[in-house]
C-alpha cells in the first residue's frame, strides 16, 4: 500500500468534503484536525472518498416529501460512514 504524504491526504480529503453539496466553503481547524487523525490511523484516501460520496448521496436520495435536512457543519459527520466502509467494504469497481 502507498501511503500519501499527510499534506497531501489533507487537503485531499478536504477539497473532497468542500466540493459536497450541503457542506461549508471553507473547512474549519476541527476538520484539518480530524483529517490528519485519519492520516494517521492510516484510512486509505479512497475509503474516505467513497464514505463522503457515501454519505452525501444517502442525504440527497431522501424520499421528496421528508423535511429538509441542515447542512453539513463537520467533517465529524461522516465518521460513521467510514466506520461502516471500514467494518464492511464496498464491492471493488
């Protein structure tokens, strides 16, 4: 496995949660925080990628007639998407 340096993985990661629907311009401290702690914890960028689109798409196929749902403040709101991914991966492809 190749690891990405943590700059790099960073602001992977971040770019990724900004250019979500429904998620803030600018990424606050506590996500640069918990983006690192991922770095850390060695989760592949392409888990964390899949989570974020995971958990985004669930948001937007809600059925039409359920009330809306606040924007996304935090990074921290996908943590049990990747906890789910890691414990039980998607099919490769």
């Amino acid at each position: 496995m190749i690891l990405t340096p943590e700059p790099a993985y960073i602001a992977a990661v971040l770019m990724l949660y900004a250019d979500l629907p429904d998620t803030p311009l600018r990424p606050s401290p506590q996500d640069q925080s918990l983006a690192r702690r991922l770095h850390q914890q060695h989760v592949p960028l392409t888990l964390v990628e899949s989570a974020l689109l995971l958990g985004s798409l669930r948001r937007l196929i809600r059925p039409a007639d359920a009330a809306p749902l606040p924007p996304v403040r935090s990074l921290a709101y996908f943590v049990p998407v990747i906890t789910e991914l890691q414990q039980q991966p998607l099919p490769d492809g």
